[in-house]
C-alpha cells in the first residue's frame, strides 16, 4: 500500500464567512490537510440573489481557487450547492462536494418522529434542493421548510452573540415552534454560530444537524477513496483565508470561532456584477 502524499490545499468557497463552521470542523477531522477558503463576503448574501448570478458568483471563486492548485472544492454554501453544484462537478477533474446531501443523511439516520425541519436562505428554501433529497431518501417524511433571511446578516455584521441576535432568531423560528418536529437541518453554514440560540428556542428535544459538520465526514472519506490524503510527515499544515470584503471583520470572526493561531486574510477582488 502506497503512502498518501498529496499535500494540494483542499479549497472551501461560500458567500461569507459561514464556511468558516465547516472549516472548523476540517480542522478537527482532517489536521493534515492544507486549506484555503475564500468568502464572498462582498456580495453576501447569495440567498436573495438569481439563480444564475450565484451560479456566476460561485464559479468566479471556484476559478480563482483552481488556480492556486486545489485538489478538491467544498461548496461550503447551501445556495451555491443548490443551484450550482451539478454544474461544478461535471466541469471540473477534481472531487467537488456539497453541503446538502450530507445534512439529509444525517437528518434521516437522527429522526424518530419521521418529522424533519430545514431553515436556510431564501434561495435554499425556495429551491426544494433539502426536500426533494430527504423525500427520496424516505417519501413519508414530513418536511417543514422556513426561510430565515435575517440570519446571515447578524452573523456576517458580527453580532452572531448579541441581543439584537437572541431576538431575531425567537421571532423568525416562531412558525416552526408549532410543527412535531424532532430533527431540524441548519441549511446554512452561517446558522451553526447562531447555534446556542437556535436550540434555546427550539428546545432541547429538538436535535439540531449541522449539515457543514456533516459534509467534511465526507470529504474525509472522499480523500481516502481517491487516495488523495495529504501525510503528516509533509511536515506543518497551513489554513489561508480570502476575503472581497473587510478583512479586518472576517479576520475578528474567524479569530472568534476558529481555534487556531494569527489568522492569515487577504482581501481580493473578484468580477463585477
């Protein structure tokens, strides 16, 4: 058996700084791999925006990254996943995964009452992309789906911890509080930071499936099945973080949230709209 070597960054892309809740947990389950993230945090958030402007938006910095030699992309934005993934994947010769197949499967392996709910951007919602994989995982499934387009607004201003937060997220989860619900999908990778909150007002007998979390399991996997892990012995792992916005603020959230040293931000132009 041949020592895996491949130390190529692995690439993460998202409207914002919401990937950052899926890179924390690649730090966890993948220390070896080399990073590099790009958030477009100039022109968050994806969710309101058309079809195929984030479809543009999306291959804008799945480009910049190829560039720089990725040996595999994480579309680390449920919009971007829903309306761009398929796309993306028969395009490019490397592995490219989504955040939305790996939140349904573990929202159908946690559920007990069969009574499943999503919150996500208005884009995600109104895609149907949660639904339809959940119900042709298990069509009796009762799905209930909920925008809730204020959320990545608190998180990407940095007030992910504030009162104005606390209030926002009671009133908006408010339709779902009379659903049956047991198991619910945080179909953005913005709403993990929000995520003491959510449960709060969800109670505890709610379990909450953080579908970015759920999403390295797989890359993990994907590494190994295309023999592309990088090794230990490539000596120190570097994590370098993109930004089109204010690199100051993504470096003060990243900083927050992530559990590494000085974070390394660039800000970077990307097209026009």
């Amino acid at each position: 058996m041949r020592l895996l070597t491949d130390n190529r960054p692995i690439g993460f892309i998202d409207s914002g700084v919401g990937g950052l809740t899926v890179v924390k947990e690649a730090l966890k389950q993948l220390p070896n791999e080399n990073i590099l993230y790009m958030g477009d945090t100039a022109r968050c958030p994806y969710g309101p925006r058309p079809a195929e402007q984030v479809i543009k938006f999306t291959w804008e910095m799945t480009n910049c990254l190829m560039k720089q030699g990725i040996k595999m992309l994480v579309i680390a934005c449920n919009t971007a996943t829903a309306v761009a993934l398929e796309e993306i994947k028969a395009t490019l010769p490397i592995p490219v995964i989504g955040v939305i197949l790996p939140g349904t499967r573990a929202a159908v392996k946690q559920t007990k009452n069969k009574q499943v709910g999503i919150i996500g951007t208005l884009g995600t919602v109104k895609s149907r992309a949660y639904e339809i994989a959940l119900k042709e995982k298990v069509p009796e499934l009762a799905v209930a789906s909920l925008a809730c387009p204020k959320f990545v607004s608190v998180v990407e201003s940095n007030e992910y911890h504030s009162s104005v937060a606390k209030k926002i997220v009671a009133e908006t989860l408010v339709p779902l509080l009379s659903k049956k619900i047991d198991t619910l999908i945080l179909g953005c990778t913005h709403y993990p930071l929000l995520r003491p909150i959510i449960q709060n007002v969800m109670g505890e007998n709610v379990t909450l499936i953080d579908s970015g979390a759920e999403t390295v399991s797989e890359v993990s996997m994907l590494l190994d099945y295309f023999e592309i892990s990088n090794s230990p012995k490539n000596g120190r792992t570097f994590c370098h973080f993109y930004t089109t916005g204010s690199a100051k603020l993504f470096r003060e959230i990243a900083q927050d949230w992530l559990p590494i040293g000085p974070i390394s931000v660039d800000h970077i132009e990307l097209g026009g709209e």
